[in-house]
C-alpha cells in the first residue's frame, strides 16, 4: 500500500466521527469508482486502499488497535504491525462494502459490488445473499470463510439462526454447529424450602423424566435456576440447550387458619 496511513487515505482526521468517515469513504468510492475511471489504471488500486481503510476504521475494534499502534509508531511501521495480526479476511469480514457499491448501480447505473469485486479481489472477495418470503439477508466476506472463527457474529435466535447456518453452511460447504433452543417453566415451593434449600422434584415434560433440582439456599422469588443441557437437541451436531425454571413461593398461611384446614 503506498500510503500506509488510513486517515489519509480516507483524509479525515484522527478523531473523525463514524458519520464522517462513512461520508468520506462514500465520496472517494464515487470519486474512484472503476467506472469514472475507465482511463486510469491506478483507480483499481486507488480503490482497494480507500476500502480497506474503511474495513478498518469503520469497525471499532479494529480502529481501536489500529489507533493504540499509531500511538507507538510512524504511520508506515503502524500499517505494518497491524497487517501482522489482521489478514485480509479479518479486515473485510462484516464490512458494508458492497453494499456502498449497490447503492451507486441503483442510483448511477454503476456496475454493482458483484460485477466488480472480481476486478478488484479476483476470487477471494465473495457476496452471498439468502432471501425468504418475509426476509432478506445479504453480506460479504473475503478470502476462506472458515466458520470455526465465527466470522458472523449475529445473534439471532430460532428461524433466523437456523437461516443463518443454513446460509454459511451452504458457502463453506461445511457442518456448523447450533445450540439447542432454551426452554423455560415455572415452579412454586413452600417459604422454608426457599428459605433453607434443599431437593425438589421436577417432572420434565418436554423430556417425560423426572428430575431432582437442587434448590439454593435463600432464593428469590422470581429468581432463576439454570439446567445445563436440559433444553432442546442442538442442530448439525450441536449442544442441548438449557432449562431455566423461574421460582416462585407459595405464601404461608397464619397458623391461626392453617389449624381449621382438612390438610
């Protein structure tokens, strides 16, 4: 990279806010763009520097270790310890830039990300998409996706989870473990068991079991006891989930009524 400071490439400041770098990587990529530049061989170039300083500067981690390096070092040895620890694949993982570029084909007729990413990366930069009737999900990465990094880092639950395994089981070509769906129940106990712990039997409906719960001491009402593994089975080989069973306690009636009861 021939200018090995990313704020200057970007040409913002150090200190520039993430809507100012978002708007100065968006002039750039329409100034640099390959198809305004059809007549200057170094705008490919040009371009792939612009992107991977806003891979890095727009994602705040890597901003953060960037920024902690040029604290200790010149731009250019800056650039170079921080491309020791991060790959290409770790600089453009979850970036949004294509979809900068799609946003230029739907308003100037530009070639999308997909059309170019060929000319700038060859091979190694890919844009997936997954749709549904009711959803839509779209991303990019760069290089190997290898899902035992957990490069998608997206917390969804239920449907969307499993779409998402699906989706990157699909590109990699590989099994991706999914945990097992969480479930929950409620149970009622007297005041002393809540008060001094102790065993509790609990019938598993989900699992048709029976099960002995270890009641802690003091417990709270509404308090939550966790069961590891207890939840539903996992996906592609992946773990149960748990069961977590809410507390509530039985009030205690006086002694004065509790003598006239039949029980």
């Amino acid at each position: 990279m021939a200018n090995q400071d990313y704020y200057q490439i970007l040409e913002i400041s150090k200190d520039a806010e993430m809507v100012q770098i978002k708007v100065a990587y968006r002039d750039l990529a329409f100034r640099f763009h390959p198809d305004t530049n059809k007549d200057n061989p170094d705008a490919v170039d040009k371009m792939k520097q612009i992107n991977e300083a806003y891979a890095v500067l727009s994602d705040s981690k890597k901003r953060l270790d960037y920024d902690a390096l040029r604290q200790q070092y010149d731009p250019a040895d800056a650039y170079a310890q921080f491309r020791k620890n991060y790959s290409d694949q770790d600089i453009f993982t979850g970036t949004d830039i294509h979809t900068v570029f799609n946003e230029f084909a739907k308003s100037f007729g530009f070639r999308n990300f997909d059309d170019i990413s060929q000319e700038f990366y060859g091979s190694k930069g890919k844009v997936f998409e997954f749709k549904g009737s009711d959803f839509s999900f779209k991303g990019f990465f760069f290089g190997r996706l290898d899902v035992g990094k957990s490069l998608f880092k997206i917390p969804l639950p239920g449907k969307m989870g499993w779409i998402i395994q699906t989706l990157l089981q699909n590109i990699s070509g590989k099994s991706i473990l999914l945990k097992g769906k969480n479930l929950h129940d409620t149970i009622q106990i007297n005041p002393d068991l809540a008060k001094n712990g102790g065993p509790y039997a609990y019938y598993h409906t989900w699992k048709s079991k029976k099960l002995v719960v270890k009641i802690p001491p003091n417990v709270r009402y509404g308090q939550q006891i966790r069961l590891s593994g207890m939840g539903k089975e996992g996906k592609g080989g992946g773990k149960f989930g748990d069961l977590y069973l809410k507390i509530e306690t039985k009030r205690s009636l006086p002694s004065k009524i509790r003598k006239y009861l039949p029980f």
